[in-house]
C-alpha cells in the first residue's frame, strides 16, 4: 500500500431525482442524512482498519447531491474521515450542484482540504436544464463557478448533450459559455438512457420505476439522432481542443496539469476504496460493491456491511477496456508482463479485427482509439472482454 | 347395435390354390342348408365360366346363410397374386377370415400375404388345417407352423427416446406374439439387429417385467445406439422368425419442404448434430443430410411435411437441445431438365445449375382444399390470385361455407399462405392440401448479396414475373434487420449477377458506454456482455454480422410481393 489508495465517498441525497440518473440517490431528510453520516463513520472506521488506516492519496465525494450537506455535516464527515483514515491527499473532489452552492458551505469543504469542485452544469439553457429535469437555473452555474474560484478551488464542469431537442447549435452555445467560464476540467457525456429496471434505482418513496420508464421512453424519442450525437461530440472535441484542453479520456477534457487524479485511479486500473451506497471498491484485484438501496445498506452497516464481491470480473479484459479510455492508450509490452500472453492474444486479436474499420491506431508499443475508436469504443471493449 | 345387428359375421376364407376353399365354401352352404343338397355342384361359387375352369375365384362375391340365430355372409375372395385388389376390397368388408391350411402343404406365401392383409384391417382370424386325412402328413408340425408364423410377433414403434445407459429404449404395443428380455430383435424398416436388454412398462415410472404379451403396451430396450436405427412407425419383430410384413403405419416420410439447418456458431456444429439425431428418434419424418453453406459453414439439409413441422422441429431444438440455430429460406423440390436431358431434383436454390444448362424448371403443384364461411369467399379468392392459384371447383359444404378447390404450386403455399388465409378469414378458413403433379414454370434464382458477397443461404427460386419486386421486398427488409456495423453495408437482390434492387445500412456513428460511474466497472462490463451477447446470435458473413432473423425474412415477404 505503498503507493496509497483512492477513497470514493458516496452521498445519496439530492434535493429532486433527475429522470435520466441511474446513481444511488435518496432524498435528503435529515433524519435520513443523520442515519446514513454515522453508517458510513462506522464503515469507514471499520474498512480503514483492516486495510491497516491506509494513506488516501485521492478522495472524491461523489453523489447524489453532495454540496447538500450541512456545514456542521461536512466537519463530522471530515472528522471520520481523519479518524479511518492517513489522509494526505493530492486532490480532493466533491460534487456539487449549482443551486446548492453557498459560501459558508463552501468554507466548510475548503476546511476538509477539498482541492476541486466538480459542478453538475449539464446546460446553460433554460430549455436544456428543462429537458433534462434538472431544477437550478442557468444562471446559477456561473455564480457557482465564480465562488468556487473564491473558495481556491479548480473547477470541472460537467456537460450533457443529446437531450430531447437538442440542436447542433444549442451544443455549440453550451460549450461556449463553459469555456467562457474557463474552467479547469470538463467532462462531457451523450445522454445515456437505459430501460432496465434493474440499473435504476428506487430509494425515492412513490416515485418508482413506472414514473421514470415513461419519462425516458419519451426522452429517447426525442433525442437527436445518432448521427446529430456523434456530431456533437466531435464538436466539442474541436471547440475544448481550440480553447486548449486536452481530451485525456472519452468524456473527459482538462487543461495542463488538471487531469482528474482519482478518476486516473480507475482508468490505470489501480487499487481503490468506495464507501456508502452503491460505492464501488477494487482492493487487492478484487472488485467489490455495496447494496445501492439505503435501506439495505444500513440495515446491514452493524453486521459487517453487504458488500458484494463480482465474481464475474474479467480483469485483463476490464484492464485493457479501461486504459484504451485514456489517451495514453493500452501499452501492449506492459500488459503482457502484467496479464499474460494469452489476455495478451485476445488484445491482438480484437485489433485485427476492427483493423479494417479503424477504430485503433498503433504507435510503438502502444494502442490507442481514433477519434473514430472513440465513438465506437464499445465495438473494441466487447471484443477485449472474455 | 340391434340385437339383429349383433348375430351378423361377414366373413371370407383366406387360403391357397388348391387348398381346399371352394370345398369348404361349397360344404358351408350345404351344412346351413343354404342350397338344398340336390341342387349342390362343385364350386357352387365359382360362376364365371373361366372361373371353373381354372379352378380359381376371380371375381369375389357373397352369399347368405342362416345358422342358430345367426346371419352368416361368406364372401368368396380370389386367391391369386394377382387379384390383391379384389381381396382387400372383399376384405374391407369382413369382421372376421377362416385361415385355411393344406395339412399336407403347409403355409403358402400368398396365404400369409393375404392373412396380413385381414390382420391389418382388424379382422379375427381363425386358423383351419384342411386334409388332415391326408397320408402321411404330421398335423402337429403343422399346427406349430400355424402358431408361429400366424403369430407374427410384431409390436408397433409409438414413441421412443435415448437413454444414456440403456440406449434407444422404444415404446412399443404388441400386435402379435410376445416379446421377452433376451429376444434378438429385428427392426423391419431400418433391418437393424439387436438384444433386447430391458422391457417393462411405465406405471407411470419405468418398470422392468419379463414380457410383453399380445395387446400390452410396454417399452423395450433395443440396445441400439444409433437413434437413426429405431424409428416411430417402425415394426419390431424377432430375428430368428422374423413376420414377413411390417404393421401398417410406417411410412417412409415424403417431405414437401426443404430448408437448411445450421448452428450460429460454427462450433456448435456436433451439439446441432447430436440434437437432430435425438430428435430423429421421435419423428420418423424428419429426414436431413449435411449441407455446406459458404456462407453458413456446415450444417443439414432437413426435409419436412410441411411449413409447420419445420417450425415444431426448429423450435424444439432450440428449446429441448438448446441450440442456436438459423433456418434458411424454405424451399420446395424443384425438378429440372438440363439441356442434356437429365432430371435432376433441387431442393437447395444455391444448387440450381447455371440457367444456360437448364432446359426447363419443374415445380410441385398441390390440389388445395379450403373450407371457408361463405361471407369470406370473396377476399380468399382474391387471395388465391396473388398465389398463382387456379380455381377447379367451388361447392357448398352447407348454406353457410363454401368449399374451393385450388390448383397451386407448393411454393406459394409455403410462403406464408397459411397465416395470410387466416387473416383473410377472421380465422375461420381451414386448409388441406395433397400432392397433383410437377408443371413446367418460368423460375429464376434470387440471390441476395451482402457487402458485394452472396449469401448462399439467402437465395430462393422464384417466379420471373415476380422476382424483381420480391428482390426489392427483401433488400428492404434486409435493410431493416441487419444492424448498423462499423462501415456501410450494401444489400442487393440480383438475377444472374444482374442486380435489381440494392439498399445501404449506414455505418453506426455512435457506440460508447461514455458516463463513468464512480468506477462501477462492474456495470460497464455487464452492459458490455449483453452486447456482446446479442453478437453471439448473429452470424458473421464474411465482416458483417446477420441476425438471424434475418434468414427467416424470406418467409415473411408474401404479402408484401
């Protein structure tokens, strides 16, 4: 444990569900927050322990909504934190909503050590925000940014197109006013909508399966086209790469030297803990996750935790999918030693075959995606699993 | 039955030339008192002329007795080879048959013909040795002979499966004779040999017993290890005295429809084989070669009764084997006259020989029953016209439905007839149809090209007037169930390397699971082997992947041609 381990810290609650999400979410009644705060004390204080109180070289707080929380919530969570863990992190990310953002807040994130602040923009158009069912307003992203950038933060914003109604030219207007705002990262997603029940999850009283399967259906019907959507992430590869971003991963843009670090963590395969609802974990080239209904996991949390092992792991297939993201590719010499001539094979062999449609590039000992790759990424990593 | 009714025996006595039948007959009517003895001669039956002079029965006929309450109709049967009609027409009308026996001559192999022919139609048969004052006869070989060959031991093939550790284990009735464990047995259809290891009956489980007698149903356990070699309808006998006729009831199938059988995945080649030799045990009617496809691989060329049983057949080896399995176009058997002369017999259209050898194309016509309310007349016969059918009769069963009978080539009636009659009738139309005769016809092959290849098993024979409008129907189609792939996919029909319809899917601009979850790599994976999953299905045609439904969208263009 030499090299230290990312920490995930998973924050439910949200002020509204939006439709299209398929994270653990929870309302935020603070009877709930207060139940669920001394669950993941007690979890962290438990798995910080048998990993023998790890250094914490990343830490992202991730959600849900987790600029919702108190500041007096934020110190105990801070404090936990401290008590499970050597912290001594080189980032520190927590997410937040534009609407939640307020400067006594986030004093008390400064006061964690939180380094970045990852704003959930999604649009800057009153009618993109209304597509998508996200209830801050335009204005509020830009206010945000400014009081982060008081706060000493860097900022990464995040962006969805192909939404129902979408135009070209509405895609190109939010990726002005994003880099209007010059933020230091930017992360930019086409609208996934999955009709599986089974991937979205229902920790939200009334508001089940039926009231989403309709609004998605809807959404999907009025998403642009498939050939609009490629259009859109190629436009925004050309207007971030002009402002001087770089695309490091498939939706992922930063300027020099803001990479995000923890987000790396996963791509390079390395090891991580994930705390709270459906965080995930990958220790010890295991991959682990917990129950993403709240109820479940708290019930749980005194007995030791539900934690899920996937027994279903592929890890060279899943380590090779994971670094062709990244722009730095797959470095075939190294994942040999690493998984094998025979993970090895199978690598060769999916690059023979997507060869004549070229989605892959070989530079040296290298593979990397085109930009072509990159749109049709799924096409390779099918071929890279077992 | 009225008592009357109940005292009636028809019956008719099945003998040799010369074995004493007449005399027989002649000696019934006399004992009844039927024809006073001094109006009595000999061959009293036999009236026609030739007929007394040769001494046979040509022509049967039949005479009333009455004895003790009872009505007793002798019908006379001819004897001869030659008048099997007669006799199974004489027959037909039988409850009951007087075996006659020769004492001195023994069982003649017209008499067993015609003494199986009584037994398949249900009669009893009573044996009589006739001439026993004979010298030097020996009535108990006799006897015994009557026993065991009139025995017969036959047992008829209902049903059968596999079984692991007893082999092809075969239900079976027994007709005639018994069967016990250590019988060498025979096959009659396949000639196959073997021990009987095992029988018993199933009560409902299996229970092994030591026989099997007249009238028990049971199974047995051939030992056979080739399903092929035990089939449903077939008859089992004993191989030492083996009857010398099967039971009615096996018939080799004549399948009508031909289709190609082969695994998704080309290394579930031995699993679709296994499947289909197992499944062969069940239905004496599939029949099926090995078949290469350049574009398929390996796979079988299964001949069937009909559309629906290629379905039930389909069906149930994906459903009880497990297999992934694509099914080409249906086709029927063509007949084709090549420029030498020759006839050669098609039922792949990849195999149809280069059209300038060919002469002439024959196809099967079928003698169509429909049976339909009399408001529905109107939309099948409008039906029919699009089928190539022509009208030869229309009668009413009853005021309310008509019956029309068609004249129809099987290809048409294949092609979705079924289900289009069904729909044009609210479902109240029925269908029969047999076999008429093979009729020249302008036909041509279609084949379907898939990114400048042909698909062997996409090509069907269709008529000329009619092909460039199902090559369009198809491409269209094709167009709308092969997926986007990673380039443009261009689909064409062509007629002898003519092309008459093409179409393009457009290569997919956009697959990529982008969002990253709180490195749920877990749920990426998963989302990644549904997809792969769902390639698993598809077939690689040289680079492009073709569902399978795909294949099947040959069946379906009939209305829409």
């Amino acid at each position: 444990m030499t090299r230290g381990i990312g920490l995930y810290v998973h924050i439910p609650f949200c002020a509204s569900r939006c439709p299209y999400c398929d994270f653990a979410t929870a309302p935020a009644t603070s009877a709930l927050r207060g139940r669920y705060l001394a669950a993941l004390a007690e979890e962290m204080l438990r798995e910080g322990r048998a990993l023998g109180r790890p250094r914490v070289r990343t830490l992202y707080v991730g959600g849900g909504t987790p600029s919702l929380l108190e500041p007096p919530e934020v110190a105990s969570l801070a404090e936990a934190l401290r008590r499970a863990f050597d912290l001594r992190p080189r980032e520190v990310t927590v997410e937040a909503n534009p609407a939640t953002l307020d400067r006594a807040r986030l004093a008390a994130w400064r006061d964690v050590g939180v380094t970045r602040l990852s704003l959930g923009v999604q649009s800057f158009s009153a009618h993109g925000l209304r597509a998508l069912g996200r209830t801050h307003q335009p204005e509020d992203s830009a206010a945000a940014v400014a009081a982060a950038r008081d706060a000493g933060f860097d900022v990464n914003l995040d962006l969805i197109f192909g939404w129902p109604g979408q135009t070209e030219d509405d895609w190109r207007a939010d990726l002005r006013s994003a880099i209007a705002l010059a933020p230091d990262h930017a992360s930019c997603y086409p609208l996934e909508l999955r009709l599986d029940p089974e991937e979205a999850v229902a920790n939200w009283p009334g508001g089940g399966w039926r009231v989403l399967e309709r609004w998605r259906r809807d959404a999907l019907d009025g998403q642009p086209d498939e050939r609009v959507v490629a259009g859109m992430y190629r436009q925004a590869e050309r207007q971030l790469g002009m402002a001087g971003y770089r695309h490091y991963e498939i939706a992922n843009w930063a300027r020099p030297g803001k990479r995000s670090l923890h987000n790396l963590g996963y791509w390079r395969d390395r090891e991580w803990l994930g705390v709270g609802a459906g965080a995930h974990s990958h220790l010890a080239g295991v991959r682990s996750a917990n129950p993403t209904s709240l109820t479940e996991y708290l019930g749980k949390i005194h007995t030791g935790g539900a934690r899920v092992i996937d027994t279903g792991a592929d890890a060279p297939g899943e380590a090779a999918m994971l670094a062709l993201r990244l722009d730095s590719g797959l470095d075939l010499p190294r994942y040999t030693a690493r998984f094998g001539t025979a993970a090895a094979a199978r690598v060769r062999r999916a690059i023979d075959e997507v060869a004549p449609a070229r989605l892959l590039r070989i530079t040296g000992d290298r593979v990397r995606l085109t930009a072509k790759g990159r749109l049709l990424a799924n096409e390779v990593f099918i071929r890279l699993l077992a | 039955m009225s008592p009357l009714q109940q005292r009636i025996r028809n019956f008719c006595v099945i003998a040799h030339v010369d074995h004493g039948k007449t005399t027989l007959s002649d000696r019934l009517l006399e004992t009844t008192g039927t024809v006073p003895l001094r109006q009595m001669r000999d061959q009293m039956l036999d009236s026609m002329e030739l007929e007394r002079e040769h001494g046979i029965t040509i022509k049967a006929r039949a005479v009333r007795m009455g004895w003790r309450d009872h009505e007793l109709n002798l019908i006379d049967t001819p004897g001869h080879v030659d008048f099997t009609y007669e006799v199974s027409r004489s027959l037909a009308a039988c409850e009951g048959a007087v075996l006659l026996v020769d004492a001195s001559q023994g069982i003649e192999a017209q008499t067993l013909a015609n003494a199986y022919l009584a037994v398949e139609q249900g009669l009893e048969v009573i044996p009589a040795i006739n001439k026993i004052d004979l010298p030097n006869i020996d009535l108990d070989v006799v006897r015994e002979e009557l026993r065991t060959t009139l025995g017969f031991r036959r047992s008829l093939i209902f049903d059968s499966h596999y079984d692991a550790y007893k082999g092809v284990v075969a239900h079976v009735r027994v007709f005639d004779g018994a069967l016990k464990t250590g019988d060498r047995i025979r096959l009659m259809a396949t000639e196959r040999e073997s021990e009987l290891l095992e029988l018993g009956v199933f009560l409902p489980d299996a229970r092994p017993i030591e026989r099997l007698e007249t009238g028990e149903t049971g199974y047995v356990a051939t030992g056979l290890k080739a399903v092929a070699d035990c089939r449903v309808g077939d008859t089992l006998t004993l191989a030492e005295r083996p009857a010398a006729a099967p039971l009615p009831g096996y018939r080799p199938a004549k399948p009508m429809v031909f289709a190609g059988f082969y695994p998704s995945n080309a290394q579930d080649y031995p699993l679709l084989k296994d499947a289909m030799e197992k499944l062969r045990l069940n239905d004496a009617s599939l029949v099926y070669e090995p078949e290469t496809s350049q574009a398929l691989g390996f796979g079988f060329r299964a001949g069937f009764l009909g559309l629906l049983h290629l379905e039930i057949v389909q069906e149930r080896l994906e459903r009880e084997y497990d297999v992934d399995l694509i099914a080409t176009s249906p086709s029927v058997e063509y007949r084709v006259i090549t420029q030498t002369g020759a006839e050669v017999a098609i039922d792949n259209p990849a195999m149809l020989p280069d059209p300038g050898t060919i002469l002439e194309i024959r196809e099967p016509w079928m003698k169509v029953t429909i049976i339909v309310p009399t408001t529905h007349v109107g939309p099948i016969m409008e039906l029919a016209q699009t089928k190539r059918a022509s009208l030869a009769d229309m009668s009413y069963v009853d005021p309310t439905r008509a019956m029309l009978k068609y004249d129809m080539p099987l290809s048409e009636v294949i092609l979705d007839f079924y289900d289009q009659l069904k729909s044009s009738s609210r479902g109240y139309a029925s269908l029969d149809y047999e076999f008429a005769e093979y009729r020249p016809a302008e036909l041509v092959r279609l084949d379907i090209l898939v990114a400048g290849t042909i698909v062997d098993a996409l090509s069907i024979i269709t008529h000329r007037d009619r092909a460039p409008q199902t090559g369009r129907v198809l491409v269209n189609k094709l167009r709308g169930l092969i997926p986007r792939q990673m380039f443009d996919v261009r689909i064409q029909a062509a007629i002898g390397g003519k092309v008459v319809a093409s179409e393009t899917v457009k290569a997919k601009r956009k697959d990529v699971l982008a969002k990253c979850y709180g490195g749920d790599i877990t749920r990426k994976r998963k989302l990644l082997e549904k997809q792969k999953e769902g390639k698993k299905r598809m077939k690689m045609v040289g680079s492009v992947e073709i569902p399978q439904e795909a294949f099947l969208a040959v069946l379906r263009i009939g209305d829409e041609t």
